[in-house]
C-alpha cells in the first residue's frame, strides 16, 4: 500500500517517539488518514499512535478538534491558522505529547488566486504548548499532492520526535 520510503519514515517517527516515551495523533484533512495509515502500517505502532482524526468538513475540524468556526471563516480552512488549531485540538483532546495536522487544496479544484492548487499547512503542537507551522506548495495531480503532503507529515513529525 505504502511505497518504501514512506515506510522508512513512519519506522523513523516511531522509533524517535518510542526513545522519548511520546504518543501521538494526527489531524487530517486532505490526507484523509494517509499519516494515520502510513503509520500503523508498521507493525507494533499502538505503543506510539494514540488516535487520528479525519476532519474532512469544517463542521468536523471544529466539532471534533476545537477549532473555532469564526477562525476559518477569516482565514480559511487551508490556512496556518487552521492547521495550528488541529494540531493543538488534536493534543487537547488525545493523550498525547505530539500531534501532526495537515490541511490542503489537493485539487484539481478548489483554488483561489491566492490558495493555489497544491497548497498545504502543516501544524505540530507538543503537550508542552509549543506549535509551529509550515507551508508547502506541491506540484501534480491530487494523488501526488496528498503523497507528497503524507511524506512531508511524516518528515516533521520526525524532526520534532527527534529535536
């Protein structure tokens, strides 16, 4: 299902969570639970994986994660913002010391002059407090968007397992 570079890199993520003692979550849009996947794809991956969200809708992103409605109203569901506010709903509402969220326009509609297609945001937040986000853009049709949008994730997540 998974091709070997995006296996590496879950094996990768778990691994750094399992030194740390971390759990984690993620929060997804546009992905629709690829990180989710790629993730418990590997075997033994419940002592690191807590949950994962698909929060498609943006009734779901603020039903399921906290994210106010009012916020993607002034910013927009693909936004820093929006993705900031999943990672931090995510680690508010799981067990976890470490959460991923990705929200994006995969295409092939759905842009804006200033949202193009392939756009995405990425949201790390940690237990601790502490959130950063990231903004990528992609090229290719909407699977090799959501491909690259699922290394990306588990890239990140890697990092800040490891930091």
């Amino acid at each position: 299902m998974f091709d070997p570079e995006i296996l590496t890199l879950a094996r990768a993520v778990l691994e750094a969570c399992r030194a740390r003692n971390w759990h984690i979550a993620t929060a997804e849009s546009c992905t629709g639970g690829l990180v989710a996947a790629a993730l418990t794809a590997i075997a033994g991956s419940s002592d690191v994986v807590e949950r994962g969200f698909v929060t498609y809708s943006n009734d779901a992103k603020s039903e399921l994660l906290g994210v106010p409605l009012a916020a993607i109203a002034a910013h927009g569901a693909v936004s820093a913002e929006a993705a900031a506010a999943m990672a931090q709903g995510a680690v508010a509402r799981a067990p976890v010391d470490l959460a991923v969220s990705v929200t994006c326009i995969a295409g092939p509609g759905g842009a804006t002059p200033t949202k193009p297609v392939g756009l995405v945001h990425f949201g790390l937040a940690r237990r601790d407090g502490e959130c950063r986000t990231e903004r990528g853009v992609f090229s290719g049709d909407r699977t090799a968007i959501r491909q690259a949008a699922l290394r990306r994730a588990l890239e990140l997540l890697g990092v800040e397992a490891r930091a």
